[in-house]
C-alpha cells in the first residue's frame, strides 16, 4: 500500500491550512494552466484520481459532467470531500493508486492533481487508466517537476547577482526520495521528464500538451510569495490523448 501521509493528524492539519484546501481551485496558482488544457466536459464520465477535498470533481459536475467517481487513499480527504459534497452523481471512494483496479471502457476523462509523484508504479497505474478510457479521450494530470523533486539540501544558494541557484541532486537516479514537508518522512517517487513522457506514450497515450508551469507576472503581482516559483518549475502539466 501506498505511504497514507494524509491521514496522519500533522500533516492532514498542515494540508488543511493551504490555500488550495481553504480556497479550493481558486487558491491553488496553477488552476488557470490546468483549465486551459481541460476538454468540455459536458456528459462526460470522469474519474479524478487522487480526489482529496473533492473540489474538482464539484467543478467538473458544475462544467457538465455526467459523473465524477473520487478516489483518494485518505479517509480524512474522502470524509471530508463527502461532507461537502450534496450531488448524487459523484461517488467518493477510498482507493490506493498504486494497486487501482478500474472497469474497462468506463470513463470519458481521467484527471489528477498533485498525485502521481506518490505513486511508486507509475507504468501499472498509467496502463489502468488507458484501459478504463474509450478510445478518443483525455487524460490531464499534475505532479510535483522531477526538479521541484531533485534539487540539492537545503535547495538553494545564490549567486554574486543574488539570483537563485538551484542545484539538483541525483537528478538521473531515480526512485523513492524521503522529504520533510507538513510532516517528517514523507514519501515520493522521483522521475525524469523523459520517463514520465514514455510511460504514457508506451501505454498507448498520445501527447498533446506539456507545461513545465511557472507562475505569471500578474500572479507574482498580486502574490509575492509565488515570486520563487519563478526561479524553477514547480510543476509538470501534460495533457493526453488515448
């Protein structure tokens, strides 16, 4: 089973004060990416993976989508995603990713959020999902950037203009990286771009869209705290196509 960070008391308080738990997709800075690369959803059969809050399987029900089925591994995400949620048509469930079981040919859309650098067998977990898609539909996810994932302790130094350096470390190598963040001892998967691309492609996905987000001006403007996020990506976006 996959590490069950989320429903340890620490980390799920800490998780609960961000902005994207408070403000759902509006407070999470990479939202408007995501929305761009998003298909209509309009009669759609979704599958978000990694549902946490529930907060876009509310948005897609809202934009259209006939239904939305959340999974998350986290009692505490699904507890409180049901707790907000009154729709009959989306269905929460507790589900470990890394051994997910999906019926064939279900969904019209599959989706993830911050997820998949979890996830210890990415291959099976892509293949899973390519299975339970019809032929034609998309598939748009986010994971933490192999170098967001990679980079040196204690993450940066400057140099004489006191720009940021971000030195990387074992970028190449990959595998099960430990990191404190909310709380000790969490759990992640390093990859390379490289990896994370072919496994979608060897699974039968096309790619049709790769961001490696960085925050605007006008988002620095109004949050300067975004103004690191400049200086080396956070996150990877790609948007496919089964």
């Amino acid at each position: 089973m996959a590490q069950n960070i989320y429903d340890k008391p620490e980390f799920f308080a800490g998780y609960s004060q961000l902005a994207r738990s408070v403000h759902g997709l509006d407070g999470a800075a990479e939202w408007p990416a995501i929305r761009a690369a998003l298909p209509d959803l309009s009669g759609l059969r979704v599958v978000d993976l990694g549902c946490g809050f529930g907060w876009f399987a509310r948005w897609a029900r809202e934009s259209g989508a006939a239904h939305v089925l959340g999974l998350d591994l986290s009692e505490n995400m699904i507890a409180r995603a049901r707790k907000d949620t009154d729709d009959a048509a989306i269905d929460y469930r507790i589900a470990d990713l890394d051994h997910l079981v999906l019926p064939e040919a279900s969904f019209d859309f599959a989706y993830s959020s911050l997820a998949f650098h979890y996830i210890e067998n990415f291959d099976r977990l892509v293949r899973t999902i390519h299975a339970s898609l019809l032929p034609g539909s998309q598939f748009v996810f986010t994971i933490e950037h192999p170098i967001y994932m990679a980079p040196t302790n204690p993450g940066w130094s400057s140099d004489a203009d006191g720009r940021r350096i971000w030195p990387l470390d074992r970028y190449s190598v990959e595998g099960e990286r430990v990191t404190d963040w909310l709380a000790k001892g969490v759990v992640k998967y390093h990859r390379t771009i490289g990896t994370t691309l072919n496994t979608l492609i060897k699974a039968g996905f096309s790619i049709r869209h790769v961001e490696e987000w960085r925050p605007t001006p006008e988002q620095i403007a109004a949050n300067p705290d975004l103004a690191e996020e400049a200086d080396r990506p956070m996150m990877l976006l790609v948007a496919a196509q089964r």
